[in-house]
C-alpha cells in the first residue's frame, strides 16, 4: 500500500506536459526551407518514420500545402502505428503549427520555427502534449512517468529527422523566391496576331525587335479596324546559344483574312501556368525567372513548352521603375495552337 501511495504521489508531483524540440541549420533560404514543410509532399523523402515501416500506407488529402493540408498513416503498430497530422497555422517563412493525432496515443502539437540566417535557416523542430489527455485515470498516471523518457525518445527521431531534411534540403537546388507573388493559374487562349522574331539575348536588341514587330501589327490593325482584346505578348520559343526566338503578339478581338507581310494569326498558350508580377524595367526579369524556376524546383513543378510576357504598362508613358509585366511559365504540357 505504501508504494502503491508513492507512486500515485510522485506521479502528481511530475510534469503532464511535455515539450521536446531539436535545431539544425540548414545551408537555405528561408523561403525555400518553408515551402518543403508546408505540405506533405516531401515529407517521406527525409521522415525518420518512412524508412521504418516501408508498408505503411500514407494519405495525403486536404489542400496542397498551408493550413487543411493533412496527412495520415496507417502502419505496424510496434514500429510507426497509425494516426494524422494536420496544419493549423502556416506563417510564411517563420512558422508551421502542426496539429498530431496518435490515435490511442493521444494529442499533440508539434511543427517547425524557422529563423533566417543570412542564406541559411535555422529549423527548430518542436513537440508538445499533454500525457493526461484523453486517457484514463490509471494509465494519466503511468503517463507522466513515461514523460520522463519522451526527450530521449522523440527527440532522437527528431535530430534524426532533421540531419535527413538538411540532407534532402541541400541536394536541392537553391530557392528563394521572395518577396516576389507567385500563383498558378488557368490561363485561357486568346486569339492573337504575331511576327515570329529573332535576335541576340542583348535587352536593347530585343527591344528593338519587338518594336519593330508591334509597329507592323499594330499598323495593320489600324487598318483593318480590328481592335485589341488584351496587353501585347512575348512569347518565348527558343533562348540558347546567345539567341532568342520569339512571338511578338497582340490578342485582337477577330482574326482577319488577308494577313499581310510577316504577320501570322493563331492563339495564345493555354491550360495551366504559373504566374508572378514584375515591377520594374524589362532588361531587369532575370531574377523574376530565376524566382519562378525556384517555385517550380521547390513544388516539384515541370516547365512545359513556352513561357510568356504580359505587358501591362505602357513603356512609353510609363517610368522603368513603375513598369508591371506579368509573367508565365507553362506547365507540363500546354495546349499551343499556332
């Protein structure tokens, strides 16, 4: 009876809450680190768990990353059980709350806080729970002893965890695509006039054949009264070899008979694209590219066959720094009909 009464003693004197938490730092972007946490696509690539149990079945269900994104696990109970885990906040760059549910186990919230290092982020991974929760009377009890060990125990899967994710993380190529505002979109197609053209990657040379190529469209245009649907295009073709081919367009609202010179008629890329906006002069989009290649790399996004400008201001009462050009990347295999 006396060690039945010291054990119950002692149980309430130790903690019911629990909280582990291990670092690392990983040699990327913050942005990057937190576009890889915020779903679960990757999860099972560096997952102390997933190796464990190579029949466990996962399900990932709920939006594609941020809050709703769930997924849950069914395996061999002595190695990772089954249960769910669920985002609940999803703070870009600075933090992904977790909601965890064991099944019999119990509750938790876990996630990760990430800290910007100049080109590096620092990546706390965390676990809290309540051990009385859900449980009854006896085993609240054993519980709380069991906490004592709950550091050893999970924060070994996590510092494993973690060494996978730096690991995964820096087999990556380097992605930072803030602050810039990317979304993917459907894009519809639109009927166009254009010139194919071709010049050097030189930005005054581009421009000057693009002006040449709007000039004759638009001359034409005016002629036959059609009036334009939409910004005038670039589309991208071929860019190698210190060369660039592209479709100068214009979205008309009908495509005309007796197409005169160079001009061809036909229908802007379609189907699904990414999209951001660039501020500034248009011999300054390098980085806007790179920022949409990084996207891609961390969504595990494949490029399809065209990329393409919308320019939405006009560059001759526009200033360089207040131009707006949106950008488009297309998507795995669009529908392109010349």
């Amino acid at each position: 009876m006396f060690l039945f009464t010291a054990f119950v003693v002692t149980a309430y004197l130790l903690p019911k809450q629990v909280h582990v938490e291990r670092s690392i730092v990983v040699e990327r972007p913050a942005s990057m680190m937190f576009e890889l946490l915020n779903s679960y696509r990757y999860f099972n690539e560096w997952s102390p768990w997933a190796k464990r149990d190579p029949k466990a079945q996962f399900i990932i269900s709920g939006p594609k990353a941020g809050v709703g994104a769930r997924m849950s696990w069914v395996g061999e109970p002595h190695l990772v059980g089954s249960g769910w885990q669920e985002i609940v906040v999803s703070k870009p760059y600075e933090l992904i709350n977790i909601k965890l549910d064991f099944d019999a186990q119990g509750l938790a919230d876990t996630g990760f806080a990430l800290l910007a290092q100049g080109n590096s982020t620092r990546v706390t991974w965390f676990f809290d729970s309540d051990l009385t929760e859900g449980v009854n009377f006896l085993d609240s009890f054993l519980a709380r002893y069991f906490g004592l060990l709950f550091d050893r125990w999970v924060g070994g899967d996590y510092e494993q965890g973690l060494a996978s994710l730096k690991k995964f993380a820096e087999s990556l190529p380097i992605s930072d695509f803030t602050p810039l505002d990317i979304e993917r979109v459907h894009v519809d197609a639109q009927n166009i006039l254009f010139i194919t053209s071709t010049s050097s990657q030189d930005p005054a040379e581009i421009a000057g054949a693009m002006a040449k190529s709007y000039a004759a469209i638009s001359e034409f245009m005016n002629q036959a009264g059609i009036g334009m649907s939409g910004q005038p295009m670039a589309i991208t073709r071929a860019l190698a070899g210190g060369g660039y081919q592209f479709d100068a367009a214009i979205p008309v609202e009908f495509i005309p008979t007796g197409l005169t010179g160079d001009i061809e008629s036909g229908q802007s890329p379609s189907g699904a694209a990414i999209r951001a906006v660039h501020h500034g002069d248009y011999d300054q989009m390098t980085p806007t590219y790179s920022k949409l290649a990084a996207y891609m790399s961390a969504h595990g996004l494949r490029q399809g066959q065209v990329s393409w400008e919308h320019y939405v201001s006009d560059p001759g009462s526009t200033e360089q720094a207040d131009r707006i050009t949106m950008v488009y990347i297309m998507l795995e295999n669009p529908e392109i009909i010349r």
